[in-house]
C-alpha cells in the first residue's frame, strides 16, 4: 500500500520516515517530496508497505500525530493525477 504522509518537519529525511513506519512492519520504501528547483522539503512524503494490515495498523498510529511540532496527515495515497505538461511557452 502506498501511504501520504503530510505536514512533516521540513528537516525530515527519507531515512527517518522510514524508520518511523518501520516500527509497524515492512517497509519497502519511504521517500521525501523536495522541490526541483530549490531542492527544499515540500513538507510530505511517501511511503510503500507491501503488507496492508500492516499499513492500515501504520495510518492508524500515525494520523493526527505530532512530531517535531507538526501533526502529521496521513492515509492511504491516491494516485496520481495526469497534469498537462507545462511548457515555457506557459510562463
């Protein structure tokens, strides 16, 4: 199951969501969504869990959640939207 996890501390890394979720079961990957142009956190990530018992038990510990002063949202991801590419001209 792929999981959103939002309003994380922008200081958060992939390793540390990782080892945040780990403790619930196994984790296959836990990424960081950071900005192409400045490379800064956007403040959410990712996380894949390929057991859903275990992933649903994971978003139920961690929805509402504080860390690092921030209450985290999470549930499960949808995915993702096709956006129009934008191209120069669109500026």
């Amino acid at each position: 199951m792929n999981i959103y996890v939002g309003n994380v501390k922008y200081e958060m890394t992939g390793e540390q969501l990782q080892e945040m979720f780990s403790v619930y079961g196994e984790v296959s990957s836990a990424r960081i969504i950071s900005d192409r142009e400045t490379g800064r956190s956007k403040g959410f990530g990712f996380v894949e869990m390929p057991n859903d018992s275990e992933a649903k038990a994971a978003i139920d510990a961690t929805n509402e959640k504080e860390i690092g002063g921030r209450t985290l949202k999470v549930n499960e991801a949808r995915p993702r939207e096709e956006r129009p590419r934008r191209s120069s001209r669109d500026f």
